[in-house]
C-alpha cells in the first residue's frame, strides 16, 4: 500500500481507502460479521482510513467501527458525516444545535471522545454560502469533539465555494472514468490550497467493477435500484448519473482496455490513482475478496497515455453530455 498526504493534516492515508455506506446497509443484505472480516482484512492490506456516515444503516456502520477499534491496536482514521438526518434537506436545518447533536450521536456510535474528521453530507448549494455554518464547525473544532473537518459535495460548484473556507480540510467528490469534470477545474484549485480529496463512488456504484449484467437483479432498499434510465427525475448519483444500460455498453468497452490479468475494478481504481491531486479513493466492500481486489489496484503501474486517451475519448463520446452539464 502507499499512503498520500490528506490535506493539511499531517495524516498519511492510504490510496486505496474503505466506504462504508455498503456495510452500513441499502446496498442488499450485509452480515456484520462478514463486514467485521472485511474492516479486518483492509487493515490487513494497509488500508488506514474508512469513510462512513451516521445515516449509513442509521449508525450501524459506525457502530462496527466502534467494534473494530476494540479488536485492533494499530492506528488508523476515521471519517464520518452530518447533514443527512435532516427529514427535509433545507439550508436552515444546518443549525448549532442540530450539528451538535448530530456529532455527539457519531461519538457515542464510534465510542470516542473526538471524531478525526466530520464531513458535511452532501448538504444544499446554498449551505456552502453561509459562512455561520462553517463557524460553527470552527467552533466545534474548538471544544475538541471534532479534529478536522470537511465537505461532502455534488457539485463542482460547491465544491469550489467550500475551499473558500480556510479550514476545510477534505473535499469528497464523485470522480470515475464517468464523472471526469472535476479534475478540469476544481482539482487544480484543490491542490493550490492543498486540500485533500477523497474520490467518491469511484467505480460507479459497482457498474465499474464489471460484475454487473442486464440481468443484475437489485431488490428491497438497494440504492442501485435507481436510475434504471437516466430520466430527469431519476438521474442521481447512482451509477454516477449514467443510465444503466449505456453504463453497461461502456463498460463492456472498457474492459477491453484493461491489461491481461487486470481486472475492470483495478482498471478504473488505477485510472483515479493517475491523478496526483486525488488523496485517495474510496469503493466499498462487503466481503474480504472484494477488499483485496481494491487494495491491488495500488500495486498496478499508471496506465499508459494511450489507455487514458481510450478513456477518454469513451468518456467524451457515449458518457459526457448525460453528466457533464450536470455536476
């Protein structure tokens, strides 16, 4: 594993990182002790940071990780997000009060005195316009109960806005060979200031793996069940905007740029790690196998200039206009 410094940290973090919102739940039935396994196996392959949320399984996945600090002894970090509990996402519910409860309900799931880093989970634009929000994590800083914090976001656009704010610390964005913009604008940016970023949703909601077919099957709460088609209404982050079935022509095409005994996974996990700007990326697992595919992709050479333009040239031609404009 190689590590990357996170901002203005002082962390070193692992390129390949964890998510947690698949063990949390909403991605098919999860088995703690078969997400206990995988938190296990990451630690093992040098993984030392692991994104979750308190929404993810409301509080579950932090839960585990509260279990999991009590069975290992090395240090790792990490992340967790706010914002999410709101019943209705309004700028005004990005209260003093509510952010304070909602940070002591993540202390007491992850049973620590101090998060290491809280995120603002993907809140309205007109958030990051309102610098009392920001105080407010300043303040909380302050007092001790969070140790850096960061953003969430959507778009590019707040994404900029929020690295106006001098301790924003981390930036999570969606970046995959399917959502390429923000390395155009806002990554030069990010590294002036030298904020961290986290790339989220970085194998497109599993489309990216390769293991998924026309004739996956996603039932109960699964978040993949959404954006079958790309309509308006449906269009969200699942399989990063792209509608399912020209996710699964891409990537039928994009298997064929992968090197013998490179699986699509690593592939595009390699693809994000090319970008010197990007901190680290984050898939999920549910199992130990998934785990160790991740963590290989760390191991792989760059990719050659002339599989990125193949990329790109897929990207600009079948994937840009659905997501571009967009975010």
């Amino acid at each position: 594993m190689k590590y990357r410094s996170l901002g203005r940290t002082g962390w070193q973090v692992s390129e390949i990182s964890f998510g947690a919102w698949a063990i949390g739940g909403a991605w098919g039935d999860v088995d703690d002790r078969e997400s206990l396994a995988a938190l296990h196996a990451a630690l093992d392959g040098g993984v030392n940071f692991f994104d979750t949320a308190d929404v993810y399984g409301d509080g579950r996945s932090e839960r585990l990780f509260a279990r999991l600090k009590k069975e290992r002894k090395e240090k790792f970090y990490i992340a967790t997000k706010a914002g999410r509990r709101l019943p209705t996402q309004t700028p005004e519910g990005y209260t003093r009060k509510n952010l304070t409860a909602w940070i002591e309900r993540s202390l007491r799931n992850l049973n620590t005195d101090a998060l290491d880093l809280l995120q603002l989970h993907c809140p309205p634009t007109p958030v990051y316009y309102l610098p009392e929000v920001f105080g407010i994590l300043d303040d909380l800083v302050q007092s001790g109960k969070v140790r850096h914090y960061g953003v969430s976001v959507e778009k590019v656009e707040e994404a900029l806005k929020a690295i106006e704010f001098p301790n924003v610390q981390t930036v999570q964005i969606i970046f995959n060979i399917f959502r390429q913009r923000p390395a155009e604008l806002f990554f030069p940016e990010a590294q002036k200031k030298k904020v961290g970023i986290l790339a989220r949703v970085p194998l497109a909601s599993g489309l990216l793996s390769g293991k998924i077919t026309r004739h996956s099957k996603f039932a109960g709460d699964d978040h993949r069940r959404f954006n079958r088609h790309g309509e308006a209404f449906d269009r969200g982050e699942t399989f990063s905007g792209v509608d399912f079935a020209t996710g699964l022509r891409a990537v039928d095409k994009l298997k064929l740029l992968a090197p013998a005994n490179v699986a699509l996974a690593q592939l595009a996990l390699r693809w994000i790690l090319d970008f010197p700007a990007v901190t680290c990326a984050i898939p999920g697992a549910k199992r130990p196998a998934q785990v160790a595919e991740n963590i290989a992709a760390a191991d792989l050479k760059p990719l050659s200039a002339a599989t990125r333009k193949k990329i790109r040239a897929l990207y600009d031609a079948e994937i840009r206009p659905l997501v571009h404009p967009y975010w």
